[in-house]
C-alpha cells in the first residue's frame, strides 16, 4: 500500500503543481481590459454604425470611422466576382471591423504604446484554419489596404501557400480574446462597458495627477465663466490660478498670510479654509473666504468679501476686504470651514460646534442651541450690499420669525461638516439638481453624509451617524432630527471628507454616483442612489491594476489624507491630498478622477476655453508619478535593472539574428488580357481609395462564368520582374511557377493584388501605423532561404535605382520596444537599447537623379535647398560647438538628429542650449513633440517617436538636457514646450529620444 500511494503522489503531485503554476502566472500576468487604438477606453457612439453594426452600442469606431472601413471593404471586394465576393466578404468584413471592437488594442497588440502593434487583428486557430482553406489569397489585398504592401509583398505569397506559416502570421494564441472567441466569452462581456470591479466589488478607477506642490490644498473652485480656470487655496493663506492647460500663474490670486491663524504641526484644524466666487462673477466680481484668525487673543471664523482687481481679473484687490461675518471660537478645533452658493443664490456658511469633545457647550449643546451660530448652517443673502449691511436675510429662512433662534440658520444640528457640495443635476433629465450633500465628521464612532434640507435637525449631539451618542437627549420625542443617507464605523475611517455627485461628461459611467473619502484612512468611497426606494448604494473604490490603468498619463497611487473634492467648470471630479498634514509642508497634489472602463464618443466633451489675459508668467505642470503605461514591466527578454534615482542602468543587448530574406516566385503567364505595365505613380494607388461607395452596396449579380479583372500580365520570369543591376543575386531554390492556371475568386485576386505590387517598388524601412506605432511582424524561415550578399556600394554604383536595390534585397529589421506582457514565440521582437539601425525610406521619385544618388549615398547636401544639417555623431560634450552649417550662429533650441548610419531624416534627437548639445528624455514625448522637431529640421511631420534610445544611446560624456517634454504642437522649438528645468531630469541615456521624420 505505501509503494502504490507513493506512486500515486508521483504521478499526481506534478499535474497539480503544474495547473497551481499556470493559475499563479495567469493571476501575475493580470487581466486584459477594453482598449482601443488610440489607447483610449471604448465608448458608445454618438450615432448608430450601419457598416459595423455589431459594434455600435459599445466599440471603437464612431460613424465617420465606420464609414472609413466600408470604403476599405468595398475597395477590396471590387477585385472579385461574384462566387469569390459570397465566399470571402464575410472574412473580410469581420477582420475589418475589429478596429471597431471593444478589444482592439489587445486584438492588434497594442495595449503597450512602446511595443510594435499587429497589422491585423490577431485571429483564433480555427477561424485562421478556416479563413485559409477558403480565402487565402486575400491576405496581400488585406495588408495593401493597411499600407503594407511594399513591405510584405514577397512575405504573402510565402505564408499563402503554407497554413501553419500563415496562421502563425494572423493568429494571437490568446484564446480568450483571439477573434471570433473574444465575442461570446461570456466572462469577458458580463460587465463589458461598466465600472470595473475588483473580486471583493470594489470599483477601479485611475487618477491624473493635476497640480502638485501644494501646501495642504483646501479648496479647489471654479470661476463658470467659460475660461476653466480654476483656484486652489492652501490652508496657510494663499489662493492660486491654474489655467484650463494646466499651468499656473505666478501670482497669487489672494495672499492672506499674514492675517491667516494657523500652526505647521499636523492635523491644526485652523488656517484658511474655504473660498466662494459669486455665481455671477463676470459681473458682481466678488469673492468670499472663510479663515481663521486671531483678534486681541480670541479665536474667531472670519467671512470676508473680497472684490475683484480692476486691471487683473486673475487677483482680488486686496485692499477691498470687507467683514461680512465673525464667530468667536472657544476652542481651536472643529471651525467647520465651506462656503458655497446654492442654486437660488444664497451664500451658504457651514459652522463647526465650537470645538472640544461631545460639544460640551450649555445645557444642549451649541448645536441644538439655535441661539448661536455654532454648530449651524447659515443662509444669507450678499447681492446689493454695496451701500448697506453686509448681508440680508432671505424671507424664507426657516428661523426667521421664531423667538431667540438666530435668522441667518437654515439648518442645525451638526458637529463639524467639511466639505459639502451642489448636485448639478442629470445632465439629461436634470433630475436631482440643487440636492446638498455634506459629510460631517463624527466622534468617537461613526462618520456620516447628510442631504441638507431646510430647517432640518441633524441630530448632534443626540446622535452620532444612527447611533445614540448622548441618550438623555436621544430619547426626548422633541429631537425629530433627520437621519444621515449614509454612515460607516471607525473601522473604514476617522473623519469624512464630503464629497460630488459625478455630473461630468467624459466619464458617463459614473453619473449619478456620490464619490467622497476619509482624511484619516485615506479611503475613497461612493454612493448611489436606488431612484425606486431611495436608499444609498455603498461601494468602495480602489486603485485599478496596472493592466486596468494602462492608459496615457493615468497613475493607479495617491496620498493617504484626502483634505477635498472639487469639480471644474465642465463637471469632472478631483480630490486634494497629502503626504503630510502640515499647512507647510509641500506635499499637496491634486488628482482627476478617471473611469478607465468607458469615454464619451470622440467630440461629446470636447470644450474651447475663452481666453484670460495674463499678467505675470505661467509655472507649467510637470507630473511627478510615473504614469502606469511608463512602469517597467517586471519580466522582460533582456534583464534590465535600472535605479532612477542614481540614473545608472544596466542593459544586456540581446543577439541579433541575420535578417530573413524572402524572394517572392513569379506568377504564372495569363493570356486572358494583355497590356503593357503602367509604371508606378503616386496617384494609381488613390485613384481607388478616393471613391465613395454607400454601405448599403449589394454584391454583383452572378455571372455566366468567372469573372477575371484582371487588367496587367504579371511577367513570368525573375529577369523581368527584376531588371538587370550591378548588384548579384545568388538564389539557391528555384522559383518553379505553377503549371495551372487558376480560375474563379483566386484568379481575380492573385492578379489585381499582384498587378499592384509589380507596379510599387519594396522598401525596406520598418513599417509604422497609427500613433506613431512600428507595426508588428513576425519573421518567417524557409527550409532553403534565399540568399543576397550585398556588395559595398562604390562610384560605379551610384546610378542605381533606389527601387532596384530593394528588390535585389529585402530586409525586414526587427522593430524596437520590449513587450509588456509575455508573447508568443513568434511575436516575441527582442528589444535592443542602441542596436536598432531602421533603413533608409524609398526616395522621392521627383527628386533629380544627382540628388537621388547622393541621398542614397547617404552624402552631405550642400546647398540650402537639398537637406537639413549635418547629422554625424559628436565627440564629447559638444561644448564650443556655436556655429553650425555655413558658419551661422547656433540659437538656443535648435535641435539635429544624430543617426549612426547618416540618416538626415531619422536619429536620436538632441537640443542646442547654453552652447552645448545633449539629449532629451522620452519621458512624456510625444508624436507632437517629435512634429515640432521634424518641422524644424524642414520636414513636415514626425512619422515615429521612437523611445528606450532605440535609434541610439549618446555616451555619458553627452549631458542630458530636457525631461517631461510635452508639447501642443504649435511650437517653435522644444524650449517653448511644457518640461522640466534644463537639465534636470531623472532618466538615463538608456531613456534618450529620437524620431523618424518625413
């Protein structure tokens, strides 16, 4: 018995070891999340799709894009007939709309901005054995009208004719999200297009960060005057202006330090703490703030009117303060602390209940005292008070004609509310708006959220959340005080921060939802109403994964004290957080709430800020997190170990394998229609795409016999197809073509996609897509591959073709950027930090024949006309280096392009300042930051930034000059962008940017 069982645990122990493995690295590895090819969350478009209909409640595509892919279609289904156009359409169709599904980004692997992105959608085994058996050939009309074709043209009609090679080129190994599986997963689409929730049902969302060095901000507001600016007041006295771009004005709005009372140890209550501006600031000019100070050594809440500057729309004069009310404080605790303007005009003022513990103050307490203002919210009315009193009492406050309670309450009862807000309303149905909603910081055990309402008890000191805190008071039937929407024990947190109510555009899921926290525990919660019964929802919200916040210039980490909420002009949603509680200490960041599930349809949200005369100069905004879509990934093929803070790195190049060579065999001879080859123009190719077909085409009436459009004899012998040069080509397979002639669907489309590549010469440079993003290809082998030394290239050389010697060699260099997820075997393009060397782009076929030599040369250009400046690599640090071609004087700014190989369009970028060259960080550079590079070099455009210094890594003696450079697009050099101080930086050479212009 014990030899069997011992057997038996032998024969078991590694399958469930094996199983326990595979669960742990598919948990590791993290979830996939809907994503599309702008690295954006998906969305429900505006208008229904009509060609892509399955995608049109929740996808990628709206209608113009939509439209795009049946252009797209139809171009490509005009080379069949019509036995070919009822077998293939559908393949076609559906690999077209992927770019419309909800999964695009993981379908064409392009969830990692810095990896190389599929050419198409990655394919389930077998649908690809399907698709193969039935329409193969269509793969080369698939890749032209992706922009593939002169890369890929001799690749095709390889992996054509072999299902294993060509399913290993289409298919993702993903089973779960490989197309069509990805559509009827049912765990994938249960919650497709919600608020995504964590195992315990917590709902991820991301952040952005906004502002950071702030000290203890307390307030953050809007001006609603179209200009979305907005003004952040820190507790030590000072109120700033950030602009709807981001960057702050240098001047304080409001500097009222010098009177302010408050301490820098942790946790002093005291300070400045709130500011209103009048809804109608455009007009009355006025503001209001709520500070603490200290007047003959008593404690006192100020609320001051501040009037506008008469030449600075961005300052209070500050000689204009005018006392509109003061309230003695007996302790220094619990000051309350929020102002704001309700819908009907009103100024309200929420006061704390004096301070000290369980509101020992009287018979009852402050709060239920309605002779004083202590532990009260206060209405009044602060419109034409020019020439009179400070402010009037509305008419119908509900205390107004009774004996001894004091005018200004509106309502009563609470403890120390911090933070309370407005319910804009549904942006559709308005419903809900003009609801306050306060959170009121608690005692010893629970903290609670009210909905104000006029004349209301809520209950302090009685109650505390729903629980009894004083029972004397609890149990008198006289109380009838109104019960929190919400309340949560210590256990969650020790002070509530009241929150919004999301009223925004951008993220619609979350409208409706009460967002709000805790100072102490840091935690972020939420609420939702249940319309039907009333109640409140809770549900807490956690931090997304990395995979779920794998957006642009989305974090997944915050402060722990959560100080505020705000919301801007448009409605979006924000909190104000520490690291440390102190009013001076520089530790305040402001965070952008982000739902990473779903967007609003591109253009919903769009808004134009109205300008705002500045005086002063703009601070621009450089995040200090590292976005979750720059994080490192934790396993990569090359070991990398890198330490930001002494800016060492360590990188092991990986073996690069000889390039594949692939030489594709001639068609065979068709003598169904003979005319001479047109030769190759820019305009034969758009003439087809610049058709507009209607969606609602039908496909051609069947034919007698098969149709064949073809309109060229493709040449039937390499020396045709391959004119005599000086450049050998040793082949060492024959090209035997096909003694059939095929007929039907196969025969139109091997001839039009044929047609086409006999017409457009291969290049050899990396191919690019969309944003800017190296498409990705797998390398295939051959058992005999082709062969084609190359000789150097000598004088007599010159007067080759550039598309000549591209035919005689195609190359496919593997593209750079590290995977961050592990691939299959066949995607797997390892990443080099220097060693990637892209070739040079076909030339301009207008460009003279001299010219065209000399470029392809790689010879410097002398006149001003024929190139930019000289892009050779450097010795040292460049310094003294002031002049560049023909003796001009080097401004600061001006930038080059260093290419190992002397490429003058593509190389690593760096920047002329203080008469020394260095290099630029890639951190936060963009397609737009490498467009204002590209223009000022003289090119157009930026077709490729190219990060991780994969088109070469500057030695150390190079400084590195710019960091976070982030650009609109319209500048004039790096220097008028958004960016770090000259030199300072927290990258290393290994992080050096370049670009590929055209």
């Amino acid at each position: 018995m014990t030899l069997q069982t011992c057997k038996l645990h032998q024969a078991v122990f590694p399958h469930l070891f094996l199983l326990v493995l595979l669960l742990l690295l598919h948990a590791l590895r993290g979830c996939c999340h809907p994503q599309c090819l702008d690295y954006k969350p998906p969305f429900e478009p505006r208008q229904p799709l009509v060609f892509c209909k399955e995608y049109s409640k929740f996808g990628c595509c709206d209608l113009e894009k939509d439209e795009e892919i049946s252009v797209k279609f139809y171009t490509i289904m005009d080379n069949f007939d019509h036995s070919g156009y009822m077998t293939c359409a559908k393949y076609i169709r559906s690999i077209l709309c992927q770019e419309c599904s909800p999964y695009a980004a993981h379908l064409y692997d392009a969830e990692d901005a810095n990896t190389p992105m599929r050419m198409l959608p990655g394919l389930c085994g077998e649908y690809c054995s399907d698709y193969w058996q039935q329409c193969r050939y269509t793969l080369s009309l698939l890749l032209e009208e992706s922009g593939e074709t002169q890369q890929f043209a001799n690749m095709t009609a390889t992996i054509e004719e072999d299902r294993r090679k060509f399913c290993d080129f289409l298919e993702l190994k993903d089973k779960q999200y490989c197309y069509p599986n990805v559509l009827t997963n049912s765990a994938l689409n249960a919650k497709l297009g919600l608020v995504s929730e964590d195992p315990k049902g917590c709902l991820e969302l991301c952040l952005q960060e906004v502002a950071n060095g702030l000290r203890n901000p307390v307030a953050m507001i809007h001006a609603n005057d179209g200009t979305h600016r907005f003004f952040v007041a820190e507790q030590l006295g000072y109120v700033w202006v950030y602009l709807a771009n981001g960057s702050r004005i240098d001047r304080p709005f409001l500097n009222l330090t010098h009177a302010v009372l408050t301490s820098p140890w942790a946790g002093d209550e005291r300070g400045f703490l709130c500011i209103a501006l009048h809804p109608r600031i455009t007009t009355v000019r006025k503001a209001y703030v709520y500070y603490s100070v200290s007047v003959k050594k008593e404690e006192r809440i100020r609320i001051s009117e501040f009037t506008l500057s008469a030449h600075d729309d961005n300052q209070l004069d500050h000689s204009s303060e005018r006392t509109i009310l003061e309230v003695v404080e007996p302790a220094s605790n619990h000051n309350g602390g929020q102002l704001l303007f309700g819908h009907d005009g009103y100024l309200y003022i929420f006061i704390g209940d004096g301070g000290r513990a369980g509101d020992p103050f009287g018979k009852f307490g402050n709060s239920q005292n309605k002779s004083t203002l202590l532990g009260k919210v206060l209405r009044v009315d602060v419109d034409n008070n020019d020439d009179g009193p400070p402010y009037s009492i509305p008419s119908d406050n509900p205390f107004l004609r009774e004996k001894e309670a004091r005018p200004e309450i509106y309502a009563f009862g609470v403890r120390n509310m911090w933070r309370c807000s407005i319910d804009r309303g549904d942006p559709a149905t308005g419903r809900g708006g003009g609801r306050m909603f306060c959170g009121d910081v608690g005692q010893n055990k629970f903290e609670e959220v009210d909905l104000i309402v006029k004349g209301g008890n809520y209950g302090w000191r009685a109650k505390e959340g729903f629980s009894c805190y004083d029972r004397k008071l609890c149990h008198n039937s006289s109380l009838d005080d109104i019960l929190p929407i919400f309340a949560y024990p210590h256990k969650l947190g020790k002070s509530v921060t009241g929150g919004y109510i999301y009223r925004g555009c951008q993220m619609p899921n979350l409208n409706g939802l009460y967002i709000f926290g805790d100072f102490m525990s840091g935690r972020l919660m939420s609420l939702k109403e249940n319309v039907t019964s009333g109640e409140w929802l809770y549900n807490e919200i956690c931090m997304g994964r990395d995979q779920t916040c794998r957006f642009p210039k989305l974090i997944n980490s915050y402060y722990k004290y959560i100080i505020s909420f705000a919301e801007d002009e448009a409605g979006e949603l924000y909190f104000l957080a520490t690291g440390a509680a102190s009013a001076t200490a520089r530790a305040g960041v402001i965070y952008k709430i982000v739902d990473p599930s779903r967007r609003a349809a591109p253009g919903k949200c769009s808004i134009k800020p109205s300008p705002v005369k500045i005086k002063g100069k703009l601070i621009h905004f450089y995040p200090k997190e590292e976005f979750v879509i720059n994080k490192k990934p934790s396993t990569t093929p090359v070991p990398t170990t890198t330490t930001r803070k002494t800016t060492t790195t360590t990188k092991t190049p990986p073996r690069r394998k000889s390039p594949i060579i692939i030489i594709k065999p001639p068609m065979p001879t068709r003598t169904t229609r003979k005319m001479p080859l047109p030769p190759p123009t820019a305009t034969t190719r758009k003439t087809t795409l610049q058709t507009i077909r209607k969606t609602t085409r039908k496909p051609p009436p069947a034919p007698t016999k098969p149709t064949i459009k073809a309109t060229t004899t493709i040449k039937t012998t390499l020396a045709t197809a391959i004119k005599s040069s000086t450049v050998p080509v040793q082949m060492s397979m024959a090209t035997t073509p096909a003694t059939t002639t095929p007929t039907g669907y196969l025969t139109t489309v091997m001839t039009a996609a044929f047609s086409r590549i006999a017409q457009t010469p291969i290049i050899t440079t990396p191919p690019t897509r969309r944003h800017g993003r190296p498409r990705q290809y797998a390398p295939f082998t051959t058992s005999q591959p082709f062969t084609s030394p190359q000789q150097p290239l000598t004088p007599s050389t010159t007067s080759l073709k550039r598309h000549q010697m591209a035919l005689t060699s195609v190359r496919y260099p593997e593209p750079p950027g590290a995977l961050s997820t592990p691939q299959p075997p066949y995607w797997n393009l390892k990443p080099t930090a220097s060693g990637f060397k892209p070739q040079r782009p076909p030339l301009n076929t207008t460009l003279p024949k001299s010219q065209e030599e000399r470029l392809w040369l790689g010879e410097k250009l002398e006149s001003a006309g024929e190139g930019n400046q000289v892009h050779k690599k450097l010795q040292g640090r460049g310094r003294g280096h002031k002049r560049g071609r023909g003796g001009r004087r080097l401004r600061a700014g001006s930038v080059r392009l260093v290419s190992a190989d002397g490429l003058s369009d593509r190389g690593r970028v760096e920047i002329f300042i203080r008469g020394e060259w260095g290099t630029v960080c890639d951190d936060l550079f963009n397609s737009k930051a490498g467009s204002v590079v590209c223009r000022q070099l003289g090119f157009t455009t930026a077709l490729a930034v190219m990060k991780r210094a994969a088109l070469g890594e500057a030695d150390r003696s190079v400084r590195i000059l710019l960091d976070d450079v982030e650009c609109e697009g319209g500048e004039r050099s790096l220097l008028e962008c958004k960016r770090s101080r000259v030199g300072k930086h927290n990258c290393t050479h290994g992080e050096d940017v370049g670009v590929i212009c055209g």
